[in-house]
C-alpha cells in the first residue's frame, strides 16, 4: 500500500458486535465454502441486537475475506481458496480452479502504442496494439480482471468473443503460430480500487494480488505485457523451499 492510499475507517468494536461476530465466526467453522449466510433481519431477531449492528460485523468479516456479498442474492461464506504453487515452471497465467471459467470482454481496442508501450514490447512507437480488458469469472463468479497488451499485427482478425471462453495462449498457439514459452512476473499485494472493486463485485479496499507480466515466444519475441488483479479471498501461494548449511 502507498502512502497516498488509505483503508476505510473500522466503526470501533463493542460488546454486542463483538458477541455477532463469534457467533457469525462459530458459522463459518461449521459452515461448507459458499453456503449462505441468514438474512440480516433474521440474525438481529435470533441475538436480540439491532440490524445496523449485524451489518457492522458483517462488514468486518467481508472485508477480511471471511463472508463474500453478491449484489441480489445475500451474503455467503467464501469459497474455497485456489491454492497455486509458485515455481519456475508454473504462474498466474491460467490457475487451476474448480468450476467453469468464462471471461467477460469489457475493452477491446486497437491504437497507436506510443513510446511507453512500444518499449515495452519492443516494437515502433506508431505500431498498433491490441489493449484488451476482461473479468475471468469462475461459475458466473468475478475471480480476477486482466489487462492484456500485445501487437495487433500479431493477431489479425482476433474479436472479443475470440476472449471469452478457452485458453488464450492455447489459442495462439493453434490459430497464430505463437508458441509461448517464457514470461518475467511479478506479484505483489495491494488492495482495489474502486473500478476493481466494481468489476470483481467486491467493496472498495478488498485484497489483491496485482500480476505483472512481460511474455516472450519460442522466437524470443516479446508477444504480450499484462496487468492482473486476482481477488485476495479467492487465492492462496504456496512455495517449496530448500535448505543447506548455508541457510539462517
């Protein structure tokens, strides 16, 4: 986090919330990933508190990634984590999740890369690109927004339906010719924005893990530059260490 952002402010806790979230906690133990939570008016009646209450502590709770708010259909448990091992053979690109994967196209333009963008993949400034944004969905469910870059002549004719549904880089293997093999990635955490946050249906504030990577094919060819933001309650990274006598 910058120093220019700023986390909401927390209404401080008081006996009774703190009696909602335990017993909203003791649920979530005992409760499957995705199972719905009580209706607010339903949860105030059964602990004797009043709504704003409930809503405060659930508030908390989803902004900790322990409940999720679907807009219309209630509040639910979250589900299960995506566990990813992290190594030099495997990335973000296309984790596995259980369910079906769909994307949502909400840009597709073509223009002019200019200097910053030509730079970075290694093309002429006047160059176009293709800048693409779609929201991956996981049965219907925003998981993560990608920001893709890569130059438009490399995929002549690609249309945003082309976006989707399958796998991109299976796609340009098999439509393009484009083998990819290597990509430089970086993670690191941050938290949405409120556009994020709007696309991913999630509050302003929720965790992230931003993604940025630079691919390159069999040809050594710089073919696409990407910015992904996962959702923080959705992911988990895993890394296999090794030790010597050196190690502290």
């Amino acid at each position: 986090m910058t120093g220019t952002e700023q986390r909401s402010p927390r209404t401080p806790s008081t006996p009774k919330r703190d009696r909602v979230r335990r017993h909203i906690l003791d649920f979530i133990d005992n409760a499957s990933p995705g199972t719905s939570l009580a209706s607010e008016r339903e949860l105030a009646m059964t602990l004797g508190v009043s709504r704003p209450t409930i809503r405060a502590a659930i508030d908390d709770l989803v902004q900790s990634g322990l409940l999720v708010r679907r807009h219309g259909r209630g509040t639910f448990t979250s589900p299960q984590k995506i566990t990813q091992e992290l190594s030099g053979s495997t990335g973000l690109a296309a984790p596995p999740a259980q369910g079906t994967w769909s994307s949502r196209v909400v840009d597709f333009t073509i223009a002019p890369a200019g200097w910053s963008r030509a730079s970075r993949l290694n093309i002429d400034p006047d160059d176009e690109i293709l800048r693409v944004t779609r929201v991956r969905l996981v049965d219907g469910e925003p998981i993560a927004i990608e920001r893709l870059e890569l130059p438009a002549a490399l995929v002549p004719g690609l249309a945003p339906e082309d976006m989707e549904t399958g796998n991109f880089y299976q796609l340009l293997r098999e439509r393009y010719g484009i083998n990819v093999t290597e990509a430089v990635q970086t993670l690191e955490p941050s938290v949405t924005n409120p556009e994020q946050a709007d696309l991913l249906d999630v509050p302003a504030f929720f965790p992230i893990m931003h993604i940025q990577r630079t691919t390159q094919d069999d040809t050594g060819r710089t073919i696409e530059y990407a910015q992904s933001a996962y959702r923080g309650d959705r992911y988990r990274i895993t890394t296999k260490l090794h030790f010597d006598h050196t190690s502290g």
